[in-house]
C-alpha cells in the first residue's frame, strides 16, 4: 500500500521529497541514500538527487515504504 504525499508545486526535487516524506533528517543523507541507489522512482533506480517529481509518480525506499506523489489542492 502507498502513502500519498501531496504537493503544492509542479514538482518537487527528489531530495527535497525525502526531507518533506521524513525520510531523511537533512540533504546531506537524502544525497548518500540516493547515491547507494536506495531509491526507486516509477520502478526504476535512480541517482539522481536533482530529479523532478511530478504527481503521479511512485517513491520506494528499499526494505521501506512506498509513495505516491499526489497534488494539493
């Protein structure tokens, strides 16, 4: 089951989502979780910190939950 975080821009960065998800306490973790390619974005590794999230997409953290961008409105 996925939980929905909700945004209230177009995107958000993928560190930044880590931070607003709890996920991390700071950048400089989100940024060693993400280059141990401990995330997933729609099903697929990724290493990149920068990368846009926009609603719709699914974050996994490996041996962790998943999440659904979601927008608020």
């Amino acid at each position: 089951m996925s939980e929905k975080i909700a945004i209230d821009t177009d995107y958000i960065k993928l560190d930044s989502f880590l931070k607003l998800a709890n996920l991390v306490m700071s950048g400089g973790e989100a940024k060693i979780v993400i280059q141990e390619s401990l995330v997933k974005v729609n099903g697929e590794v990724e290493n990149r910190r920068g990368r846009k999230l926009y609603p719709g997409d699914t974050i996994a953290l490996t041996g962790g939950s998943t999440f659904v961008i979601g927008r608020d409105e």
